[in-house]
C-alpha cells in the first residue's frame, strides 16, 4: 500500500508542477490550447493526491492527519479543489500558475516530513482529528487563494498607479468612458470590453491605455477582472476562509476540553490561529467601509497569508508546545 | 462655578465624544490590531516559565524587559483583560449605533440611471399589469415587495434578506457571549493538577474529593519509521476511584480523549510518570532528610547539613552505554535508573544517571542509592460553569459570521415610466457592501426579468 502512496503522490507532485506551468504561460500568452492542457492536469493532480490520501488512510485505518506531511497534503489539496471551483465561477484559469506551483512547492515539502505510518499518541487518538484538521487546513487553503488574488490586486493597482501618474479611480463606480468621444478613450472602452468581457466599465483606465497601445504587461493585466472584482472574489474567498477557521478553533477547543480539560491553554499554536482569525475579522471589517476595501484590504490579505504561514509552519517547526508535531 | 446646565453639556459633549470614537469601525480595527500584536508577543515569548529561562533564552537586556513588562504573563496581563473589555465596549457601541439602525437606504425615488447597478427593460400592458407581473416575478425571486407614493408617482420597493442585516448583531452577540463565558470560569470555576502514585489517595484541595489511582498503566509501541525506531505511546489508562464529599463514588478507567465527569468536575488523564524513592546513608547509617514515599521528577532532598542537595531530574527507562548521554531510546523500564543533579544551592553541580538498585559514593562518605519505582498518573481537573455559554456562543457566532458573509441584503427601486401600453421599467439595486458584490446576481435578475417579459409579450 505505501508503495501505491508514493507512486499517486509523486503523480501529484508532476501534475500540478506541469499544470502550474502551463497555466502561468497561460496567464503571460493567453492562449487557449495551454489552459485546456493545464486545467486537466490539475485535475489529474487533485485525483491522484486524492488517491495517495485515501490509499494512506486505508492503510492506517485513521485519518490521514496525523503529521505535518499528511496535513500539508491535505492542505494542497484543498488549495488546487477551492482554486478549481473558484476558477470556475468567476473565470480564474489564469491563476493557476500561481496556486499550483505555490502548492506544489508545498507537496514537495511536504514529502520531507513524510517518515512512514506511525500509531497515533493517545491524545490524537480522537474522531476529533478527522474533523478539526481538515476544517483548519481548508481555512488555510482559502487564505493561501484569498492571498493570490490580493497579489494580483495589488500589482494591478500599483501598476495603474504608474501608468497613469496618479492613483487609479476609486473602484467600479465610475463611468469609465469619462472624457469618451475622444479617441483614446473609446478605443480604450471597447478594448476593455473585449478583453474582460466587463459590463461595467474599468477603473484601470492608465492600464487599458497602455495596453490598447501595445503594452504586454498591462495587456495581460486588462485581462483579468476589474480591480472591483478582484476585490470582490478575495472577499468572497476569506468569505469561506473566515467561517472554516472560526469553526476549525471552536473544534480545536472542544477536541482540546476532551483531551487536556481546558478548552483554551494559550498553546502557541492555538494563540497563532487566533492571530490569523483577528486579522481576517480585521479584514472583513475594513471591508464594510467603502474607502478601506481594495488596496488597504488586499494587504491585510497578504499580511493573514503570512500569519497563517507563520501559523502552520512555523509554530510547529520553530515554537513547540502541545500542537507540535515533533514532540 | 460651572452651572448645572454647562455640566449637563459638558456631559452630553463627552458622551458624544465616547459614542463617535467607540462607533467607529476603524477604532474597532485599531483594537483589533492591538489584540493581535498582543497575542502574538505571546507566541514568540514563552509564556508562564521561570525567570531564570528568560535569562537563559534572551540577551539578559531582553530578558530584563520582558519580565519588567510582564510579556511573561500577557494573556493573563490586566492589559490584555482591559483590551477585551474595551473590545466588548467598542462592539456594543457599534452594534447598537451603527449596526441595528438600517444600513440599507430609505424607502425613497431615486435616479435610476445615477446608479450604477441599473438597467431599463421594456414591458407592455397596462401599468397596473405591467406592476403585478414585475411584483408577482420578484416575489417568486424571493424579494419582499413594498409600495409607496412619492408626490403621487408609484414606486416598488424589493427588499431581499433584510433581515441577514441582522447578521452582524448575531455575530457579535456571540463573541460577547463568550467572554461571558470566559468570565463565569474565572469568578466560579477552578482546575488543577495531582500526581498520584499507583495505590494512593489524594483529596483534591477545592471540594474535597477523594481520588484513588488503583493502578496506572501505558502502552508503548515501538515502531519502524523511515528515521528509524521510535517508541510511540498508544494507550494511558488509570484504573481509579473518585470519592464525593457527600459520599458517591465511582470507579472508571480513565483514557486520554475520555474524561470523567464526577461531582461537577471534569477528570482528564493528562500524563504519567515515575515516583522513585531514595535512600541517602552516612558511614551506613541513614540520614534525617529523605522522604520516605517516592519523589516525583524535580523534587530535591537535602545531603544532610553540607548545604548541598540531590535532585531527582530524570527516571530512564533503559540505560544504554552506546548512546552518548547513555539514556537508551526505549522509555519502557526494561534497565532502569534514573538522573540527579547535586546542587549547591541554586547552582547545579553536575549531573549523572544511576541505575536503579544500585548505590554510588557522593564523597564524605555519603551514599546515594535510588532504590524503587512506582508508576504515578498525571491527572487534571477542572471545574468549568462557563462552558456551556462558550459553547452557545460560539455556535452564535459562526452563525452571525455565516449569515453575515452569505446573505447579502439588497434592495431593489423599481419606476415605471411610459404610458398606454408601452412602459419602460427602470431598476436599480443598492446593498451595504457595495455595486460590485451584486453585479453578477443584478445582471442574473435582469436577463431572467427580460426573459419572463418576452414571455409575456409575445
Ligand atoms: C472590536 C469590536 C468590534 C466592533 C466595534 C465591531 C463593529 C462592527 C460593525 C460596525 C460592523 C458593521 C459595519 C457595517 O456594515 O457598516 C461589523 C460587522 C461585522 N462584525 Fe464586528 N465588530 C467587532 C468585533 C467583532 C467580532 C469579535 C466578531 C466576531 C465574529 C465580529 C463579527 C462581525 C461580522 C460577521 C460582521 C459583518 C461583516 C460583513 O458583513 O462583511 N465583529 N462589526
């Protein structure tokens, strides 16, 4: 059995790296041949992963959630499936190279801790371990697409801002034809609608200049959604991300009450997905305001990411305490 | 003398003041911040250890300011309590000033054009056909339909998951139920810890219960990993009887992941180890000083009157003289011994591993022989009136976070203008977090409005 989980993970770990790939050239080319390969390697990816988990689980009858390898499995997993149906609803192929090779680079790591089946400790011993883990993880795995999507948000911006001298128009409001019946501008309008297919008009005017004059990074930049919509789908991704962490602490301290008689101990893992769940409600509550969403909000995406990092990594690997999957 | 109604003013202006600050979202986020920053000094520094571990970790200036500012203890700091009480505060001030008010926008005309979610789409009929069939499409969308008349024009409101406003109230509700959870343990609960030796009783101290470790077992199963063998524990179980004041009793196996409840207190199977008694003799003869039951691990005896002591550090399972420190891999007592430390003083001395049984010379005619083990439980109790708040709080607070994050209040202004037979009807939607969030279910609307009306028409 544990030859059939190194044989479907290696398959993984060469699926994504291939598809990650095609999809980051798919994002520089825009060509459709190199999503249509990329996208089912992805897939081929995912299923193969899912395999290597569930050849795993059936070999140690237990969730396979024991160690940091199976749990940084689990969390690439989950990243490749949310990216795959957020890609899907809001048309985000050319994402993929980044989350793919991010997660891959996190299989591979992943692999590095993998050092075979081990019996469970009696603490871990507990139907817990197959509900908190993966809920925590999946919070993990949102942040981690919530964290690309700012990304992007930012270069856009920040590029828009050189583009056009200035700072960009506030978001999606607009009527991005201001000053149409000049040439520039209806040039630009109708180049942004055939690149973005968007209704409303853009907020990247500097952008959709440059690019209707030829410019390669703004062309692809015009190519993904409104600065509006970006933020939009990152506030909808930390949307899911939000609840699943809220949720996965609140099991975490159940499983906690049942196995050490404190639902809270300020463990540092613990405090650490308290840190991360304090920035996402920051996030979510700068989001009210209308001035705050976009740049401001995009960054406290970028700063939980790290958060969570430090969170999942770095507690276990530098900080130990009752989590930690060394001891 | 300021008169009775300057103070009034006074009053009023910093009442004012105190509502404006702690209603505002970005004095909320600032607190927010601070938690985090907080919290997270407590992950990077230890928190609750001995003075001296500072020293021995940080650069001794560190290790000065870290207890001088009590990062030590910060969760349990009156600066870290303070913050969630001005968080508590802030989040009642917003939910009530800001929250419950509507924050979707009146019931008003509007420019449907001077929106930017907004579409015209034609419909024929008469206008009171033309308004039914738009009201009898909304309502089976699931929107809420009101009618009102500005300055004798008609409008139709659609109001859809209004009352997921509700959401954010939810949401905090729960976060603050929490705390009063939080709170009640500390004004009411207790919890603790006992070692008990295989065969003793001890009374936990807070209400008197007896709990007696009949016996203590683990298991342990070593096991091929690709960096070698390990030992993995698998199984701690005390076989133990717990004792009521009052008289009840009640004889369990206790497991880790399986408490006992007894008494209102929770029993928690939370570690083991090894009770080793010594004997310290002079010349052959005893000496005064020894304790006669087995000492747990950190315990010290004096070495008569020569200022120094023996402290028991380590039990070691298997003594092997390959390893390095010549402490073997297997923790099971398969060679026994154990480590003490000679201090003088405070100051450790050096170290060695005995085994068990046998008696080493200290010098001056003293010796030290560690003579027997019994296995000892690690038990935790605790006594926790606030948890089924905790528990009811954070149930309400996924649910406000949820509703908040799903259901997405919007409402719809609706105009007919035309006459005859011939309308154009005007739409516009607003929600509280923007155009944007709405965009794709607005267009959806429309297409499936302009859809129902071809319909119709034809
Ligand atoms: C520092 C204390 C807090 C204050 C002052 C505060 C205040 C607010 C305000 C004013 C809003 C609504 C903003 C608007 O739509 O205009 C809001 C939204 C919200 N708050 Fe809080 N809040 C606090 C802490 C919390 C906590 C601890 C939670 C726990 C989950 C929470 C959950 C929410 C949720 C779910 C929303 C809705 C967000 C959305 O719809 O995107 N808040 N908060």
């Amino acid at each position: 059995m544990s030859q059939f989980v190194t044989i479907f993970y290696a398959l993984a770990v060469a699926c994504y790296a291939a598809a990650g790939l095609l999809l980051l050239a798919f994002f520089l080319w825009r060509k459709g041949w190199l999503s249509a390969f990329g996208v089912p390697l992805a897939i081929a990816g995912l299923a193969s992963q899912a395999a290597a988990i569930a050849a795993e689980a059936l070999a140690t009858g237990w969730s396979p959630t024991s160690n940091l390898y199976d749990s940084l499995s689990l969390f690439v997993a989950f990243t490749v499936l949310l990216y795959l149906i957020f890609a899907r609803q809001y048309n985000l192929w050319y994402l993929g190279g980044f989350v793919l090779l991010v997660g891959d680079f996190f299989l591979a790591y992943a692999g590095t801790w993998n050092e075979g089946y081990r019996p469970l400790v009696p603490s871990l011993q507990s139907y817990w371990l197959a509900i908190h883990v993966p809920t925590v993880v999946a919070s993990y795995a949102a942040f981690t697409l919530a964290f690309c999507t700012s990304v992007l948000y930012l270069i856009k911006f920040y590029l828009e801002r050189s583009h056009s001298g200035g700072s960009p128009m506030s978001m999606g409001l607009q009527p991005a034809a201001a000053g149409a019946g000049s040439t520039g501008a209806m040039a630009m309008a109708t180049f942004v609608a055939q690149r973005t297919g968007n209704t409303v008009q853009d907020e990247t005017p500097g952008l959709a200049l440059a690019a209707a004059q030829g410019d390669t990074i703004a062309t692809w930049l015009m190519g993904i959604p409104t600065l509006a919509k970006l933020d939009v789908i990152t506030y909808r991704i930390v949307a899911v991300g939000l609840p699943l962490l809220s949720l996965g602490i609140i099991m975490g301290a159940m499983w906690a009450k049942e196995a050490w008689g404190a639902y809270w101990q300020w463990d540092p893992k613990e405090t650490a997905a308290l840190v991360c769940w304090i920035i996402y409600l920051a996030y979510m509550h700068l989001h009210t305001r209308n001035q705050w969403r976009g740049e401001r909000t995009s960054w406290i995406a970028v700063v939980g990411f790290v958060a969570v990092i430090f969170c999942y990594l770095g507690v276990n690997i530098w900080i130990s305490g009752l989590h930690s999957y060394k001891v | 003398m300021a008169t009775a109604t300057e103070r009034l003013s006074t009053v009023q202006a910093l009442y004012a003041e105190f509502i404006d600050t702690f209603g505002n979202v970005l004095f909320a986020v600032s607190l927010l911040a601070v938690w985090g920053v907080m919290t997270l000094i407590g992950v990077v520094i230890d928190q609750g250890k001995d003075p001296a571990a500072y020293f021995n970790e940080y650069p001794a200036q560190l290790a000065r300011a870290v207890l001088r500012l009590g990062l030590d203890h910060i969760y349990h700091s009156y600066e870290y309590v303070g913050l969630i009480g001005l968080i508590l505060v802030s989040l009642t001030v917003c939910t009530f000033k800001r929250v419950i008010p509507a924050r979707l926008p009146p019931l008003r005309p509007v420019l449907v054009d001077k929106i930017p979610l907004h579409a015209f789409i034609e419909a024929n009929g008469s206008e009171g056909e033309v308004r039914a069939r738009l009201e009898g499409f909304f309502a089976k969308a699931g929107w809420h339909i009101r009618r009102k008349v500005f300055n004798g024009v008609e409008w139709t409101f659609a109001d859809k998951h209004n009352w997921a406003r509700r959401g954010v109230l939810v949401a905090h509700l729960g976060f603050a139920i929490i705390a009063a959870g939080t709170t009640l343990y500390w004004l009411k609960g207790f919890s603790g810890a006992v070692a008990i030796l295989s065969g003793q009783t001890v009374q936990i101290p807070q209400n008197g219960d007896m709990l007696t470790v009949h016996s203590f077992n683990y298991t342990i199963k070593p096991t091929q990993t690709r960096g070698g063998l390990v030992y993995q524990p698998v199984d701690y179980v005390s076989d133990l009887t717990a004792a009521s004041a009052s008289g009840a009793t009640t004889r369990n196996l206790l497991r880790v992941n399986h408490p006992l409840e007894f008494d209102g207190i929770s029993y928690y199977q939370a570690s083991y180890g090894y009770g080793v008694r010594f004997d310290l003799t002079q010349a052959g003869h005893p000496v005064a000083g020894v304790p006669a039951t087995p000492m747990f691990e950190g315990d010290a005896f004096p070495v008569g009157p020569t200022g120094r002591s023996i402290q028991y550090s380590q039990f070691v399972g298997t003594i092997d003289p390959r390893s390095p420190s010549g402490v073997g891999a297997d923790p099971r007592p398969f060679n026994p011994g154990v480590v003490v430390t000679v201090l003088d003083g405070e100051q450790p001395l050096g170290q060695e591993i005995i085994p068990l049984g046998r008696a080493v010379d200290l010098g001056g005619g003293y010796r030290l022989e560690p003579v027997s083990y019994r296995l000892y439980s690690g038990i935790e109790y605790r006594h926790d009136p606030g948890v089924p708040l905790v528990g009811l709080g954070a149930l309400v607070l996924v649910a406000g976070v949820c509703i908040s994050f799903y259901f997405l209040p919007a409402r719809l202004f609706v105009r007919l203008e035309g006459e005859g037979d011939r309308w154009m009807v005007g739409l516009a939607a607003q929600t509280p977090k923007g155009y944007t969030m709405f965009e794709e279910q607005f267009a959806a609307l429309v297409a499936s409005l302009q859809r129902s009306e071809e319909a119709t028409v034809s």
